[in-house]
C-alpha cells in the first residue's frame, strides 16, 4: 500500500540522514505511485475511445525535469505555459509533437518559437488568433509546409468551484474566449471557417473544488461548439478537442478520488461523440497525478505552548506550503507525525498547532490539529504535497529550496532514493540576491 511505503520511506530518509540536523526539510516522491496513477489515466481513457488521446502533463504542477522525464517514459506528454516551462520539457526530453502550448500572455517570440518547433498551440483570445494570422500570412492559401496543430481554447462558462482563484469556467475567467459571451459563437465560428489551418478546440472546465459534472459540461458544450464548426465547414475541420485537466484530489484521506474511470465514463455518457473516432483529444491533467505521492518532511526544532496551546515548531512552512499557509480554509493538509527514528508516532492525541520557521504569525501548516503530542527531534510529515508543493518555492526569509528525492521500496523492504533535486545551498541564495553586485547600489 501506498501509505506502507510512505511510512517506510520516512524511516529510511531519517537513517540514510537525508533527514538531518543540517537538513531539516525534506521532500519525497513515490516513483511506483506516480507510475500507477499515470497507468490508470491512460487506461481509463483507452477503456472508453479507439481515438488517438494525448495526455499531456501540466508542466506547472511539478516543474522538475526528473518529473517529466519520468511521465514522459510512461507514455505522457506535456502542457506549457512559459518560456521556462519549455525548456524545462525539452530538458526531460519530451518531443515537440507531445508537447502543447496554452498561456494567455504568449509573446511573438513564443509563438514564432511554436511554430518552429512543431508545438501545438491553444490561442487564448482574439488578439493573438489575429497575431498568428500575420506569422502565418500563407496559410490561406495553403503553405509549403502545414503548421502544427492550432487550436482556439474557449470558455464554456459553466461556472465555479469551491476555490474562487482555481475556477477558470466562471463568466468573467481570464482564459480563452466566453462563449455565451454577446456574438462570441458567431465570431468563433467564422474564425474557423477563416482559416483553414484551425483545427482544434480547447476548454478547461475543472480544477480543485469543481464537481466532475460542471467539468463534463465544459466538454458537452465544446464537443457542440466543434459540431456546428464542422457542419458550417462541410467538412471535419476540427479534429481534435482539447478537454484540459482539473481532476479534483482527495486531501482527506489515502483514498484516491475520484478516479480517471469515474470521469472517462462520465464523459462518454455526457457526451459520446467525443469518443467514436472522429475527434482525437489532448488532456491536461497535474495535480491529479502527482498530490497522493508526495510528502514533506521537517523536524520538530522546539516545542512551547501559548495561550494553552501547544505549538510545535517545524522547518516546513510557507517555502513548501504557501497555499496552504495563506489559504487554509481551500487547501488544507494531513500531517502525520512520527518520532526521532522516523517510526509512526503513538500517543494519545493532543490539539496542536503545526508552525513553520517563517517570521511571521500565520506561517502554521495545521491549526489545533489533534496528534500524538510532539517533543523535539520529532518528524512532522505534510502529506499529498507531491503537486504545487516542494516543487514551488516561495523564498520567505531566503529559506533555501529543500532537497527532493524520488523513492522506491525494494521487495525486502529496503528503500532506494534518486535525487530529483538537491538541497540549495546558501552560496546560491547569496548570488541569486546579487551577492556578486555588493557596491551596485553605492558607486558613483
């Protein structure tokens, strides 16, 4: 079991000392976890469509080259949405063919770049359709050499979820064009029929905090959207629909819900067309892939209590967990503590806060959370942090990014650790602050 393996992970990290005194945060990711989960959104998918599916990871929520190289070898491709998050995937080795392009700021630069490489690419709005017409001034009729995949992303406004700042379908989301915006159809449709060289569709509906229904509906209407396309077109032009991703975690418990079954199947009864062979799809999908297999551990520096209530004092805080931290409510996570061997801790349970090192009062990762009563030397372990967690530094007081390991456990139960990044050093806080530029400031 996955939590089996958690737990012997943490033992290991706290004897092989990755875990230390002089290392006292420490991020791990389950490879075998990983490779399961992106096992069963490819079977999940091949179980309801015969159709060529991309599924492409969303770079964002882990931007970690070992990462991607290892979806990549699992049969994944790659969503972008900067400069940085390409090089990242040409770094891992993904190929331009796997690779998509969505951002609502795309340079002239980024799209000549695109369309070099052979890069999908989902415009966002008007304006840059109208840019790509003038970096593709033969395509109407007909250049040497076809362009990649085009596509236009559209926002189906079906609405919201839970998470205000995580729902991209709301009437006023900043991503793509509204469709039941005032003329919106019409021009969208006519901007297909414009232009040849467009041939896809692309809707994000879900995110954390958004029901698999409202996602489904965002499909349902972009699978009409490209239907009508087709019919004023005479022809198939659009041929693929880009669902985007958005599967929602379960941060309660082990159980992972829900499952890339659960919405395939939904799907293909919302919406069947989209699965009898004549659309390919791209998903998008990150957090879904990720958050269950990654933990974050830190010691236990000093124990007090204030106002009768106990804190323990920790190395993980806002660096590691920002949302958390800044927005508990929305994003709250499992901690479990474990003693100074590593070993799941017994006791019984004392409400305690959970607080980082960062100087400021808000930085706790668990209010008044009931565990076994922590001392010092302790390990505290943030679970389901293996997406937009450790992977996404906030550098508060120059905390340096913790090391992260990928981990597997042998058949007899010994635990082999891969680097997947390593702890920064101090040197390199220093000279990412302009630590060689000291007298910038003071010369004349």
């Amino acid at each position: 079991m996955a939590s089996d393996r958690r737990d012997q992970a943490v033992r290991a990290a706290v004897e092989h000392a990755l875990l230390s005194e002089s290392e006292p945060v420490v991020a791990l990711l389950d490879t075998a976890g990983v490779r399961a989960s992106a096992a069963a959104l490819r079977a999940a998918f091949a179980a309801v469509t015969g159709a060529p599916v991309l599924h492409a990871f969303a770079v964002k929520a882990s931007p970690l080259v070992p990462v991607l190289r290892l979806l990549y070898e699992e049969g994944l491709g790659v969503e972008v949405a900067s400069p940085g998050e390409l090089a990242l995937a040409r770094a891992a080795g993904v190929p331009p063919h796997l690779t998509v392009l969505d951002s609502p700021a795309k340079t002239t630069a980024e799209l000549r770049e695109a369309l070099a490489l052979g890069i999908a690419v989902n415009v966002d709005n008007p304006q840059e359709l109208a840019r790509l017409d003038t970096l593709l001034p033969a395509a109407a009729t007909g250049p040497a050499a076809p362009p990649p995949p085009l596509g236009l992303r559209v926002n189906a406004q079906v609405g919201g979820g839970t998470i205000d700042a995580m729902s991209t379908a709301t009437d006023t989301s900043k991503f793509g064009v509204g469709l039941r915006d005032a003329g919106a159809r019409e021009w969208i449709v006519r901007a297909f029929l414009d232009r040849p060289w467009l041939t896809r569709l692309h809707t994000h509906s879900g995110s954390q905090g958004v029901p698999l229904d409202r996602m489904a509906a965002g499909v349902r209407a972009v699978y009409e959207l490209a239907e009508e396309i087709n019919a004023a077109a005479g022809r198939r032009q659009v041929d693929t629909i880009d669902i985007g991703g958005g599967l929602p975690v379960n941060f309660a418990s082990d159980e992972e819900v829900p499952t890339y079954g659960a919405y395939a199947r939904l799907l293909a009864a919302e919406v069947p067309g989209l699965f009898d062979g004549r659309y390919g799809l791209v998903t998008e999908f990150g957090r879904s892939l990720l958050a269950k297999h990654g933990t974050v551990l830190a010691r236990v520096e000093y124990t007090k209590t204030s106002g009768a209530r106990p804190i323990a004092v920790t190395h993980a805080g806002v660096q590691v967990a920002t949302r958390t931290v800044y927005a508990p409510a929305s994003w709250p996570l499992r901690i479990a503590a474990y003693d100074a061997g590593g070993r799941p801790k017994d006791g019984p349970a004392v409400e305690q806060d959970v607080a980082g090192p960062a100087c400021f009062a808000g930085d706790l990762l668990a209010v008044a959370r009931p565990l076994p009563r922590l001392a010092p030397g302790d390990v505290v372990a943030a679970l389901d942090t293996g997406a937009y967690y450790f992977a996404h530094h906030y550098a508060y007081n120059s905390l340096p990014r913790p090391g992260a390991y990928g981990y597997a456990v042998r058949p007899d139960g010994t635990v082999r650790f891969t680097t997947v990044r390593p702890p920064q050093p101090l040197a390199e806080i220093v000279a990412e602050s302009g630590g060689d530029r000291r007298d910038a400031l003071v010369r004349e």
